[in-house]
C-alpha cells in the first residue's frame, strides 16, 4: 500500500507540472485491418494487470485482421494524445500464442497513422523483433543480437522517449529494450530525423504531435490455416512519465512494483 501511494503521489507531481498523459486506463480498437469480418475476436481489458486480444480464422484467406489498444486518461473511453515534447516510458511482458501466425508489440504511432504505424514488433512466422514504421527510427533486435521469437514465450519490451530539445543540435531520442530468455538487449538512445518541415502544426525532430501509444495484435489470417488462431497477451503494463527530472528511476521501480 506504501508503495502504491509513493507512486501515485509521484504520478500526481508529474500530472499537475507536465502535459506529459498520466494513463489511468486502456482502450481497445478491435478491426482496423479486417480481412476476415466472420472471425471470432475475444478480447480482456485488465489493464494494467493484463490486456489480452484472441483472433480466431472462420475460413478465411485474406491478409490480416488488425486490434490494437491504447492508453487512455478517461478510464478506457477514448485513447490519450501523446505530443512531440512529452516525456516516458512504458513496457509489458507479451506472449503471442495459438495455433495460427501473427505479429504484435507495442507502438508509439504518428498522427498521420495512428491506429496502424511506429511498432516495436514481434513476428511468429519467422521470430523477427525489430521496430519500424512511422516516425521510430529502425531497429533490429534480430538482425543487431541474433534475437528469435518462439511463440508461446513471453518477451519483455520497453520504449523510453525523450524529446530533449527538438532540434538538429539536440533531437528527440528513442531507447528500445528487450529482455529475452534471460538475456538483456538495448538498442541505445536513437536520434530522431527532423520529420516534415512543410507541417509544422505538429512539430519537428521527435515523434510529431497528436501520436498515440500502447500495442497491436495483427493476425496473419491467410498463414493461419482454416480454423487457425493467435493471443497477443500484455501482462505486467508498466507506465513512467520523465518529464519529473531526480525521481525517474525511483519513480519507474515503484510503478514497476505494482505489477509484480
């Protein structure tokens, strides 16, 4: 009880100095890609215990179906705006799992793309974690360390973002980490490129205002056989603004704490 207060004390300093989102909850968007409607499609939102999403092939030979979730400052009802300056870091334990093939992570997604992009991936067909897509700057956790997904094992994922200062001099940065069968990867900080300069409603070098954050389950129901299906599930959802600087790490385990 001590350290949940510890940590929602320090959640509240953050909230009432910073603009940077203090989830207190998670929403799911189920069907972005929908290429088989007759699927069946379970989903649990026990955030931040769990999120689980379970996809099911009723025939189908199409590409894929996509759901995501997504952090949420009203409880669940709508997903939180992320912008260019804000601060944090986030993590969760995933294990994708079933009969069928499917890829799913977490994602830090651009305004422009905010349902599908900026994903921190992992795919069962061929074990690739890698993060790509959006504004993130490329990584390859196979490619870089020799990491192989086996599904049906959790993997632990971790994205710090900081903006630092916007600019070429001093440009935003984004840390990936995986730990894996015991054994710890990190991609180092990656610098931001300066993004469009023609729109500059949404900012430059970092990863752009009005983004979204959370993960993505996107089931390859074509590679899943008839009656194939694959769960993405999230345990262990750990959230940290940065913006407070003296107390972050302190802060990060006592968050970290609640989920153990």
């Amino acid at each position: 009880m001590r350290t949940a207060i510890l940590a929602a004390g320090l959640l509240a300093i953050a909230a009432g100095a910073f603009a940077t989102p203090i989830p207190n909850g998670a929403v799911i968007k189920t069907r972005i890609f929908n290429d088989c409607p007759g699927s069946v499609l379970t989903t649990t939102n026990m955030y931040p215990a769990l999120i689980s999403i379970d996809d099911t092939n009723m025939g189908c030979v199409g590409f894929a179906n996509l759901h995501n979730w997504r952090f949420s400052e009203d409880g669940g009802a709508t997903a939180a705006v992320f912008n260019n300056g804000d601060a944090f870091r986030f993590c969760a334990s995933l294990v994708i799992s079933g009969t069928g093939q499917a890829e799913a992570g977490l994602q830090v997604s651009p305004w422009w793309s905010q349902d599908v992009d900026g994903r921190l991936n992992v795919r069962t067909t061929d074990g690739e974690v890698a993060c790509f897509g959006g504004r993130l700057p490329f990584y390859s956790f196979t490619g870089q360390h020799g990491v192989v997904y086996v599904k049906g094992t959790p993997i632990y994922l971790e994205i710090t973002y900081r903006p630092n200062g916007l600019s070429m001099a001093s440009p935003a940065t984004i840390e990936y980490k995986v730990i894996y069968n015991s054994m710890t990867y990190l991609s180092g900080p990656l610098n931001f490129d300066m993004g469009n300069p023609n729109d500059p409603p949404h900012g430059l070098w970092g990863m752009l205002d009005d983004a979204r954050v959370g993960g993505h389950h996107q089931f390859f129901v074509g590679q899943s056989g008839p009656a194939g299906n694959a769960t993405a599930t999230w345990r262990e959802i750990c959230y940290e603004p940065l913006d407070v600087v003296g107390v972050e790490e302190k802060s990060w385990s006592a968050v970290k704490h609640l989920y153990e």
